[in-house]
C-alpha cells in the first residue's frame, strides 16, 4: 500500500510548513513538561539548602564534558541541515550519524557517571536533590534516545533525497534537547 | 441562609453567613435578570410562519450596549464581592490573636487527637490532657490551635463554627476560633485520608467556665 | 436532494482521485487512517465508558442513600470499595467520558470536514492517539479488578495518600490509575497538535480566520490549554509513580518532599482542564444555536475573545482549589480575585448565545432543545463558583457537597447536555440517518428535569455540612436527620429515572443508526462545510474537487436572498 497523504497534508494555510508547525507544538508541550520539573525542582532547592552540599557530589567533569558533546552533536546537526538545504541527502544522512554518535557518547558518559554515584551510595532515594538529579536527568536522557531514533529515521529517507524537509525538523529539535541539558546542567551539578 | 440548616456557633461564623448571602444575592440577581432574558426570547422570537429571522452582525452599537451595560455592573459586582470575600478572609485566616490559650490538634488515619492545654492554661507541659476524638473548649474565649498531622492529609472541620482547615503532616498550621454556642456538636475530616476517612468524626463540647473547670478536673485526673 | 455546493456531481465517481484505493476491512474498522472513523471510535469507546462512570454513580448513590443494603447488580459496598468508586468516576467522566467524546470525537469528525479538507494533516498519527487512548482505557478498567481494589484516593489523588501504599492500601491499583492517567495525556496531546495543525494549516482556500467555525476554534483553543497546562502534571505524575513504585520522597514529608507541591502541579492543569472540556461544548452550543434560530452568531469576534480570555485567565486561578490547604492565606487573596474575574469573560459569552437567538426564527428541535438546556443548566453551575472562589465563603462550603452541586452543574451540561447537543445536530452527518425527534424529546425533557432534581438537593446537603466522599453519614447524628437523609433519597431516585431515560437515547442512536429514514446531505439547512458534502461523507470527504471559501459560516437570513441560509462553499 503507498503511504497515504491527505490533500490537507500539502496544504499550509499559516504559511508553515505543516511538519514544522507540528514541531514547533511538540515543542511548546515538551518546554511546559521540562517547566514543571525544573519549577518543582527550584521550589525544592530554594526550600532546602542543604542541596547545594548535595549537589557537591555530583561528577562536574563528566557534566561539562557531556555539555560540549551535546553542543558539539547540535553543530552536526546544523551541517545536516545545511546539507539538506543544497539538497545533498547523502551529506545530510552522514552529518546525521555523526549527531546520533554524539548521543551515543552523552548516554556512555552518562551510564559511567551514574554507575559511579550509585556505587558510592547515591541512589534515586538518598534525598529529595538525589531523586530531581536522577529523575530530571532520566527524562532528559530519554529525550536523547528519542531524538536519536528518530534521526535513525530520518536517514533512512534523506540518504535517498527524500523528504529532506526532516532533516531541519529533527535538528531543530535536537537543539531543544540541547538547550533543556544546558538549563538542567547548572541546576543540577553546579548550584552550590 | 446556612444557619437556618446549621447553628452559628463562632464569632466569625456570622460573618461568613453574611458574605454568603451577599453574594447570593448578587449573583441571583445576575442569574435571574438572564434567565428572564432569555426565556423571554424562546417565546418572542419562536419560529412563525412568514417571519423571517433578522440579520444581526452584533456590531451595532443600539443592540450592543445590553452586552456592554450588565457587563460593567458585573465588574462593579465584583469588586463588591471581592472585597467582602478578602475583609471575611482576612479576619478567619490571616489575622492571628495573640496570648491566647493554644489547643493541639492531631490528625492521623482515621482518629484525631486533641491536646487541651490543662489547668495552668499552657501547651507542652505535664498536666496537658490528650484525649481521643473528643474536644473541650470553653465558650466565648479565643483560641489558637495548632494543627498537624502524622500520616497523610486531614481536614479539621467544625461545621457549627464554619472552620475548616486541612492538616498537612510535615507542617504546623495555626487557626483561631472563638465559640458562642454551647453544647456538643460535630467534627469531620474533610479530606480524603484513605478508606477510613468516612469515619473520622469526632465530638466538640463547647462548655461554661465552670463545666470545663470540672470536665478538667475529671479529665486531668484519670489522664496523664 | 439539493446540491448547493459544487463537488456534489462527483461523489460517486471517486475513481479518479489520487489516494482513493479499496480498503480491506482491517484498515477501514480496525486500523482506520480516515478521521471520520477514528472519530466514531473515539465517541464509542467515550460512550462506552459513561456507562462505567454512570454506573458507579448509580452505585455510590444508591449506597448514600440506603447506607449498607445490598446494591442491585453490586452488592454490599465497603468503604474501600466506596472511595474507589467515587474516585473512578470522577477519572472515567472527565478523562475518559467528557474529553474523548467532545474533543477527540467531535474534533475529529468535524474539523477536516469544517475547514474544508479531506482528513486530518496526521492520519497516522491520529490513528497512533486512538490506540494509545484505548490503551489507557484498558489500563484504568483493569486497574479495578487487580488484587488490592482500584485506587480509592480521590481523582485529585493527594500525596502522601497516594504516594504510598501503606496508607492507600492499593499497590496495584493506584500505579495502574496513574499510568493510565499519564497514557491518556500522551494521547490528547498527539491529538491536539493534529487538531490545532489541522485547523492551521489545511484550511480550504479562502477560509480566513474568521471564517472557521466556531466549533473548531473551540476545540484548538481547548487543545493549547491542554497543552500548555498538562506538562507540569505529566512531570508531577513522574514523581509520584517513582514515590510509588521507587519510594522515593518528592511529595512525602517524612523525606524531605512536600505534599503541597503536588496539589499546584495538580490543580495548575486541573482548573484550565475544566475550560478544555467546557469550550468545546460551548462551541457545539454556538454551531446549534446559529443553526437553529437561523441568526448569524451575535458577535463572532467577541465569543472568541471570550473563549481566549478564559483560557488565559484560568492559569492564574489554581489555587481557589488549596484556600484552606495550607498554602499561605496571603496568596488567597490574589486567587480569589483572579477567580471572580473569570465570571467576566464567561458571562460575556453566555450573554453573547442568549443575543443571538435575538431577532432569531428559533426552531425547538432535539438539538435546539439540548443547546438551550445547556446554557440554562451551566448557569446555575457558573454562578454557584462565585461563592467557592469567594475565599471567605470557601472556608466553609470547601469540599462540600456545595462543590459537587456546583461542578455537576458544569459537568454535566458539557459532558452529557453537550454531547447530546453535538450528536443530534451531526448524527445525520455522521450516520447518514436521521435520529427519531419524538424519542429525542422525550429522552430531552426525561433527562433536562431528572438532572436537575438530582443535584439542585445536592445544595442543601452542602449547606448543611454534608462533606464528600463520605461513605455512609449515619456515623454523624448532625448529618443524618431524617430531612437530609430524604433529601440523599430523593437526588438517588432521580438519578434512577435520569438513567431509565438514557436508555430512550441509546435505542434512539442505535435504531437510527442502521433503521432511521435517509438523511439528506443538508437537513438543517446549514451553511458550514460539513453540510456540503454527501450525508456521510465518503472517504476523502468532498470527492474530487475539495471546497472553496467564499464566506463566513453563519450566513444566515440575509436579507434579499430567497434561501435563508448561504453556504460557505457557494460562489458569490
Ligand atoms: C467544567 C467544569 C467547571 C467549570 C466551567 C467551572 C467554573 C467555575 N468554577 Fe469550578 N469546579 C469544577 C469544575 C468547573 N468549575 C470542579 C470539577 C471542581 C471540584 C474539583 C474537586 O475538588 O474535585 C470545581 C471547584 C471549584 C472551586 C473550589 C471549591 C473547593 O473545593 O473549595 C472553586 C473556587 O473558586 C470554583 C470556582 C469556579 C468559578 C468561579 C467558575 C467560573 O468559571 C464560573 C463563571 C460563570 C459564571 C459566573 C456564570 C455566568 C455569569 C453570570 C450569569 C453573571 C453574573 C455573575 C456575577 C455577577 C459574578 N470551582
Ligand atoms: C464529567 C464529569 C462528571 C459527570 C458527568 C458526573 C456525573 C454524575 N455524578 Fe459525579 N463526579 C465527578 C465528575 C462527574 N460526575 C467528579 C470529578 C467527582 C469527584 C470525584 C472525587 O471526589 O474524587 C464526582 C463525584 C460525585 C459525587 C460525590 C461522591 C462523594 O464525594 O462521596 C456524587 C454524589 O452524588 C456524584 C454523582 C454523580 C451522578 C449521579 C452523576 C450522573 O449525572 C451520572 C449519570 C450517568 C449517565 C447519564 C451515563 C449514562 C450513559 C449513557 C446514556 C451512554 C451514552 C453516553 C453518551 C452519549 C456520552 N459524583
Ligand atoms: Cu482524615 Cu479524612
Ligand atoms: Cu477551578
């Protein structure tokens, strides 16, 4: 069966492209969802002090190193695009593995850094600072994973010049992860 | 209104009747102005042979003002109402009366429990009498209570004061009160603490001076 | 049959269109891309579970009223039981009752037909959002039967009550509520960004914004506040499922969490959640109201301006639901204003209904009557907020049986007086039948009175200090004098003749479903889209040529034409 794609689907009324209109919405729903858990986590951390001494046991090389990796995966991402806009595909899909690698290093370095705390103690249910770090970080890192599958996807149409459109679309929202980590690095590791 | 159904057994009690009727009123005027409006209308404009409907864009300004009218004297309504509600508020909630006689009162699933200060007139000493969902307080004499909980969420209420105040376990909130009325009346808790929290009443006995003196007397010797 | 607009000629010949294929029967039933189809999954499937939720009224009703006898077709209740069912209820009405019947079902089925397009920008995606909706719907009804009992916490679902099950005494069963919880969220927001995408961006040509339906903005308007108030949940029910399952202390004192911060995550999407539901009602009521008195909508603009109002103001309302948790009663001031505001842009749109009918030619038929009922009934339940947003007011009537009399006189206008609404006007579009207006009548005045002596009592016992989720009020004297007992009596008994009347509706929908008499294309006399296609709509809607826009959709009446309405569709 060919993939069926409505008439409404090639329509743009906004002027939108209507895959980037969605993104732009998934977005919107995904900054409200990290809202909440960063509000939740300020209110905590303003409450309770004693979460700066906390956070002191966090591993903050292993957070800046996972920062300039993921900075360094949304440039790829970037050059994917850029690619896709001269209509280069295959360039696109390398550009985009290069992007996935980077988030194979961001969940390696990860697993390392929580295999380390656990074993020195600090589980999800040492203190409430324990239970944000994992829990902010884990949905974060479940974000990556995501963006990484669907980048998976993508390649497999831009590698053949199709919908190159999707390259943009899963950059844009690579930078939002991106971004998310950025707020959540400081809050979590470096606010003493 | 209410006190037709519940006595008024609290100084502030009154007041929140009032704010109740008060607002009652205005929004009944509200309610029934519209209601007369509109039912007036299903029988004005009901379908007729050979009466064609009009056409109405909603922009002129001779049909306009009857949104436009009753929409500014909703705003002045508010405003009544708001302040009515903030003056009752504040004299319940955020205004706190001090020296005062403090009674503890515990929360946990499903039975309270309440600490009256004893003779010397004094928490969180020896002759504090602790009992079981049983309240004695003295009438026309302010109180502060001070209210925890050990397990989950609680809510003090005593109707007959038009009191309510939930327990939050980590925390200890203080409330006032001061009673009018004697006699015995009811406590609920009125949030949800699990399967027992149908059955968490207790009895509030609001006593003279000298019924509480001997309800202490009692009670202080067979406790402690 | 009368074929105002073009594209009518060339339903039947679909052969030519470019997507059309044969569908085998697993496409077109159980896996349907086809929005129409994914809509009346939706509607059956929210129908389905109102009998769930109508149940357990019936059962804690009958429970309040003759407290500890045998329930016919439940049995003796126990408390446990008691809280499970008032909690489920609740969940099952609002999550699974009023959402999917009149977002995802309405929404659905009409918004590629309003805005003039043959099917949802996503089908596929649209598909994946039913299935992961029917997926929670299986979790919450299993979350009943596993060992333990449903969770019986309320559907507010309070920590520490909740987080722990050494106090809620349901392992199993308030994981499995949660979860089907959160799965219903992931679902609504697929959809949403289907809907509000939809409604964006494959509009007809020609349609310009203020020549969308009313309806449809509803439900886009209902979709973003959705969206933007549900996250901070979706993080919270997170939380709380690791207190759960992991133990950990996000919401327990004993650990350093705080319960409190679960009831501003809570109630921060819960108050926007009761405008999600309401707007699309009201934006049914607008469609009928139009239709039916043949009047153009008094003021489109300002209905709209009404609804986003709303919907802004009700993210700085949330706390009027903690007046007396604990929060610091400083902040209650600030609440109790934004609350009372509210009533501004509310009022303005029922005003704005009632105006239109002004002038109008009104037609009382089944679904003029429901749009009616349903303005009359949400105004008793509107003006009753106002002494719960009241701070002074709230100390007393909070968790009362005055806020289940005011919530039900919401709730039950959108999600039951609401859907009726929607579904006796669009049944002949849906269906391609018309529904019986003798039946329809009579199950409207059976069920507009039964619903009214059912919960204007409920008033009185909030008064009279009746709290909630109370399984059994003989254990206080003050409550169970006999004038209140008849009064719980009294609102049981019209609950039962309120559910005999349902069933007059269900044979009606069934009956006319496959046996009712052929609808025309345009029984209404209707100017917007839907109407211009063939009653149903065949796959891909409009046949070959889709529609263009030349107009507004309340074209009704205008003077020195002979027809008295003007479908949007029609050249000038
Ligand atoms: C769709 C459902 C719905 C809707 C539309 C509303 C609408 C409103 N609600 Fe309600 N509410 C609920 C569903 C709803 N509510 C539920 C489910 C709960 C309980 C949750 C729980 O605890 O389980 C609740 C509880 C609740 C509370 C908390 C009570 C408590 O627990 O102590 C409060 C307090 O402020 C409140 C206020 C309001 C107000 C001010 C409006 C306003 O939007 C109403 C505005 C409308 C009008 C005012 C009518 C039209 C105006 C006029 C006719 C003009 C005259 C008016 C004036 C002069 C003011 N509601
Ligand atoms: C949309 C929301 C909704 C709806 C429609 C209803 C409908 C009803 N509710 Fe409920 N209710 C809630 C939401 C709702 N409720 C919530 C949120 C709570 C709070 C829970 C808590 O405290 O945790 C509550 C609590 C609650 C209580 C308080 C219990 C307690 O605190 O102890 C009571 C008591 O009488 C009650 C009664 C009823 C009754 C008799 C109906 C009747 O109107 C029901 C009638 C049923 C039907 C009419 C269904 C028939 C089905 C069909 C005919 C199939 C066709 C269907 C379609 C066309 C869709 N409800
Ligand atoms: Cu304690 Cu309810
Ligand atoms: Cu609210």
């Amino acid at each position: 069966m060919a993939e069926f794609i409505p008439v409404a689907n090639t329509r743009s009324a906004s002027g939108v492209p209507t895959g980037k209109l969605a993104l732009y919405w998934l977005l919107c729903s995904e900054i409200v969802i990290f809202g909440g858990v960063l509000a939740s986590y300020l209110m905590h951390r303003l409450a309770h002090p004693e979460f700066g001494l906390q956070a002191a046991h966090t591993n903050v090389y292993a957070g800046t190193i996972n920062t300039f990796v993921l900075l360094t995966s949304s440039l790829m991402a970037v050059l994917a695009h850029s690619a896709a806009e001269h209509g280069d595909g295959k360039k696109a899909a390398k550009y985009l593995w290069f992007t996935i690698a980077g988030a194979l290093m961001f969940l390696c370095i990860k697993a390392a850094e929580w295999t380390s705390e656990i074993q020195h103690g600090y589980t999800i249910t040492s203190s409430p600072f324990w239970s944000f770090y994992y829990t902010a970080a884990g949905i974060h890192a479940s974000h990556v994973i995501a963006g990484a599958l669907v980048m998976l996807w993508v390649i497999q149409s831009a590698k053949k010049n199709k919908y190159l459109y999707r390259v943009e679309n899963v950059g844009l929202y690579w930078h939002f992860v991106d971004i998310v980590w950025i707020f959540l690095f400081p809050l979590l590791y470096i606010a003493k | 209104m209410i006190e037709s159904l519940v006595p008024s057994g609290s100084t502030f009690a009154g007041d929140i009747d009032g704010l109740f009727v008060l607002i009652c009123v205005i929004v009944g005027v509200f309610f029934f102005a519209t209601l007369g409006m509109f039912l007036w209308m299903l029988v004005r404009f009901r379908a007729r042979d050979g009466v064609p409907a009009q056409y109405i864009t909603g922009n002129e300004p001779h049909l306009k003002t009857w949104i436009t009218t009753p929409h500014a004297i909703i705003i002045l309504c508010d405003v009544l109402l708001i302040v009515g509600a903030l003056r009752v508020w504040y004299n319940v909630k955020q205004h706190m009366p001090e020296d005062v006689e403090v009674i503890g009162v515990v929360g946990q699933q499903w039975a309270w429990t309440f600490v009256h200060a004893g003779p010397d007139g004094k928490i969180d000493t020896s002759d504090d009498i602790a009992v079981i969902d049983e309240m004695h307080v003295q009438v026309d004499k302010e109180y502060v209570f001070r209210l925890e909980s050990v397990d989950v969420l609680h809510s003090f209420s005593v109707p007959t004061w038009r009191l309510k105040q939930d327990a939050v376990p980590g925390r200890v909130i203080l409330g006032w009160f001061e009673a009018t009325l004697t006699g015995e009346f009811g406590i609920q808790c009125a949030e949800m603490c699990g399967i027992g929290h149908g059955i968490m009443g207790a009895r509030l006995f609001v006593e003279t001076a000298e019924e509480h003196a001997a309800w202490m007397a009692q009670a202080g010797g067979t406790s402690s | 049959m009368n074929a105002p607009a073009h594209g009518h000629d060339h339903v039947h010949d679909d052969g030519g269109h470019h997507h059309h294929h044969e569908m085998t029967f697993v496409e077109k039933y159980i896996f349907p891309t086809d929005h129409k189809y994914i809509g009346k999954q939706y509607l059956l499937t929210g129908m389905l579970m109102a009998v769930f939720g109508g149940f357990f009224a019936y059962a804690f009703r009958m429970q309040l009223a003759w407290p500890g006898s045998d329930i016919p077709l439940f049995g003796h209740m126990s408390p446990a039981e008691y809280n499970a069912a008032v909690t489920n209820h609740g969940t099952i009405m609002i999550f699974w009752v009023a959402m999917p019947v009149l977002i995802a079902a309405f929404g659905n089925f009409l918004i590629p037909l309003m805005v003039g397009a043959d099917d949802m920008v996503f089908p596929r995606l649209n598909r994946l959002s039913y299935q992961i909706f029917l997926v929670s719907a299986i979790v919450i009804v299993a979350s009943l039967f596993v060992p333990g009992g449903g969770f019986g916490g309320a559907w507010t679902a309070y920590p520490p009550l909740s987080g722990d099950s050494a106090y809620n005494l349901t392992p199993l069963g308030s994981s499995l509520w949660l979860v089907a919880v959160a799965l219903e969220f992931v679902a609504f927001l697929v959809g949403g960004i289907n809907f509000i995408v939809t409604a964006m961006n494959a509009r007809a040509p020609g349609m310009k914004w203020t020549d969308v339906p009313m309806v449809v903005w509803m439900i886009c308007i209902a979709s973003i506040l959705f969206m933007a108030s549900v996250g901070p949940l979706m993080a919270g029910a997170v939380m709380l499922l690791f207190d759960q399952t992991l133990h950990t202390g996000f919401f327990d004192p004993r650990q350093g969490g705080d319960p409190i911060l679960w009831q501003h995550l809570f109630w921060f999407f819960g108050h926007p959640e009761v405008y999600v539901v309401l707007l699309p009602a009201t934006g049914m009521v607008a469609e009928v109201v139009a239709v039916h008195s043949r009047k153009k909508l008094f003021g489109y603009k300002t209905i709209l301006f009404t609804a986003v109002g709303t919907g802004v103001l009700s993210f700085f309302v949330w706390a009027h639901h903690q007046f007396i948790a604990g929060i610091d009663p400083r902040m209650a001031n600030i609440f109790t204003i934004t609350t009372v505001l509210i009533s501004i842009p509310i009022a303005e749109m029922m005003f704005l209904y009632i105006a239109t009918l002004y002038g109008g030619s009104i037609r009382f038929t089944t679904p003029m009557l429901w749009a009616l009922g349903f303005i009359f009934a949400f105004l008793i339940g509107g003006v009753t907020g106002i002494p719960l947003g009241a701070s002074g007011a709230d100390i007393y009537l909070h968790d009362s049986y005055f806020v289940i009399a005011h919530f039900h006189f919401t709730f039950f206008p959108i999600a039951f007086i609401g859907t009726f609404t929607g579904l006796t006007h669009w049944f002949p579009k849906m269906f391609g039948r018309m529904m019986n207006e003798t039946l329809g009548k009579i199950h409207f005045w059976g069920t507009i009175i039964a619903v009214h002596c059912l919960f204007l009592p409920m008033f009185v016992l909030g008064l009279a200090g009746h709290h909630r989720r109370i399984y059994d009020y003989t254990n206080f004297p003050e409550l169970s004098t006999p004038f209140l007992t008849n009064i719980g009596i009294f609102a049981t008994v019209s609950l039962l003749v309120l559910l005999a009347f349902q069933f007059v509706f269900v044979f009606n929908f069934f009956y006319s479903m496959f046996k009712g008499p052929v609808a025309e294309a345009n029984p209404w006399k209707a100017g917007s889209l839907e109407w211009q296609c063939p009653s149903p709509p065949p796959h891909g809607n409009f046949g070959e040529h889709l529609p263009t826009v030349y107009r507004g959709p309340y074209e009704y009446s205008v003077p020195g034409r002979d027809k008295d309405y003007w479908p949007q569709s029609e050249p000038a």
